[in-house]
C-alpha cells in the first residue's frame, strides 16, 4: 500500500525550520526516521545532516549523516523513511532534479525557508505524489 498520510509533530517541524534559516544562503537537509503505519507515514525524530554539495542550490547528505542516522535509527527501532532539504527561496514544491534524484519508497519533505511551510511527497512507481498531513 502507498502511503497517503505523513505525520510529524511541530516541534520537528520547527527543528526543520530552524536548520533551513541557519544553513542560509545553503539549502538545510537531512533524514527522517519513523515507521510505517498502513497508508500513513510516521515520522517520530528528524535528523538535521551535513549538505554536500557542491551547487549552492541542490542538497546531497553527507554519507557519514547518513550511516549515523541508519545507526540511530536501529538503535531506536525505527526506519530512514525519507529525507528532507530546505528550499532558500521557496516554495516547498519538488523541483526537477528533486523529483528526478528522489529515493523510491521514501518520504521526501521540503522546507520553505522564506514562509515555513512544509510539505511531503512520496516517491513511488508513478513518481512523486504528495502526502496530506496530520497531526
Ligand atoms: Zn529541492
């Protein structure tokens, strides 16, 4: 089954939050880890990681961040069940090499830095559909 719902608390969200103002003029990322409940994604801690990359405008997660949170993650009993990354400018809308690079089978989240808003898509056999949020 494909998920349709993402579930984060506001304290995560505005962790997310924090992390795309600080990483200014860069893009924020990151991973998320959870479970899995049926159509719903449960995201229960986020991972503030360490951006790579070279351009300015993209995001690519250190791979240490990213074996540390698959640690994390077990030591927990929990999932990576996606990623997210901060846009600078906005809007928290996938862009092309967003949908492009996006894992499948994950959550990936995006940040608008500028107004705060957060979104959710999930990467499946169709490519990126977006995740209605609750509580
Ligand atoms: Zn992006």
């Amino acid at each position: 089954m494909q998920p349709r719902e993402f579930a984060i608390g506001e304290a995560e969200l505005e962790a997310l939050r924090l992390a795309a103002r600080a990483a200014r003029p860069r893009e924020a990322c990151g991973l998320l880890l959870g479970r899995r409940e049926g159509a719903r994604v449960v995201v229960e801690r986020v991972v503030v990681a360490r951006n790579v990359a070279q351009d300015v405008e993209r995001f690519e997660v250190d791979p240490r961040d990213h074996l540390q949170a698959q640690r994390d993650a077990r030591d927990a009993g929990l999932d990576v069940v996606g990623a997210w990354h901060s846009h600078v400018h906005g809007p928290a809308t996938p862009s092309v090499s967003d949908a492009r690079e996006a894992l499948p089978g994950w959550v990936h989240a995006i940040v608008d830095t500028v107004s705060g808003e957060a979104r959710a898509w999930y990467a499946g056999a169709e490519g990126l559909r977006e995740l209605a949020r609750v509580g």
